[in-house]
C-alpha cells in the first residue's frame, strides 16, 4: 500500500486517541527513546561500522512500507509531532519500485529521524554480529510490542466509545 498510506493511518489513530490515552502513548515513546538511546550507546561501534563499511546500503534498494510500519510512524509522530509536514512531503515522493528509503535527506543520507526517533527495523539491524547488544535490542523490540498492543487496545476503546455513542441515544 505504501508508506503514504501507513502515515495516513498513523495520524489517524493519533488523532482517534483521548487526551489519557495520548499522554500514555507520548509516555510509552519516551520509554523507547530512553531505550534506543541505551542502544546507540552501546552499538556505537557497530553504528559506526555500518555507515563506514556498507555506507548506507541497507537504507537502498528497499520497499519503505516492509521496513517502516503505520506503528513506527505512530512513534514517531507521537515523539516528534513537528517532523509530519516534512514526512508527508517525503512520503509522496516514494517510489512503487525498490528505491532509496525516502527519509535519507538528500536521497543519500543522513537519515531523517533522529537516533533515538528510528523505526524498530532501522535501528535493531546490523550489517554484522550484534551479541554485544542482544539485551538492548531484545528490550526495543518488546517496547514497541507493548506500543503495538497499547495501539491496539487504544483503538477498541475508541470504537466502544463510538458505539456506546450511536445506541445509547436510542
């Protein structure tokens, strides 16, 4: 479908949350930058192997939509809602074929986010053995597994409300 289309969803189910629910999903993303910066900290030397050594490759010959997830896009609205305008420009430039990931700033890099504001795929892979950080990259896949279920049960909430709305005027 697109990475247009997982943005448009994103922002859809930001703006279906109540206040609650937004500051708990603005709460959860600040546990997953704290966690990514954990991450960054202790895969500096992988991070810096991979743009020395692969320069990027990894960010080429992609399909955004199997990488970048409507969830991802969630997380990052939700922790830099200023970034949407600049998305939204980038996303309709996506190509339908295998292309450079359209968040390298000037179609070479660097990324767009920040390095505590990556999607799950982006910031767990390595180009080369990540046993030094298993942990950290095992507790950011379990965060945003928790994003995934909050998102979820979020979004039952709002259609119980919606329903409760329509039959309880009757």
């Amino acid at each position: 479908m697109g990475i247009h289309y997982e943005l448009k969803k994103a922002d859809r189910i930001i703006r279906a949350l109540g206040p609650q629910a937004h500051q708990e999903l603005v709460a959860l993303c600040r546990i997953i930058q704290a966690h990514q910066d954990d991450l960054n900290t202790a895969a500096a030397p992988l991070f810096d192997a991979c743009g020395n050594r692969c320069k990027g490759l990894c960010c080429q010959n992609i399909h955004p939509d199997q990488i970048i997830s409507s969830t991802d896009l969630v997380f990052i609205l939700a922790s830099n809602p200023t970034i949407r305008e600049e998305l939204v420009h980038r996303a309709s430039d996506e190509c339908f074929f295998s292309s450079r990931c359209p968040f390298l700033i000037d179609s070479s890099g660097p990324c767009l986010f920040s390095s505590n504001q990556k999607p799950l795929t982006c910031i767990v892979t390595f180009c080369q053995d990540t046993g030094s950080v298993q942990g950290e990259i095992k507790r950011l896949r379990s965060d945003f597994q928790k994003l995934s279920r909050f998102l979820f049960f979020a979004r039952l909430e709002g259609w119980g409300r919606r329903i409760k709305k329509a039959f309880g005027s009757r």
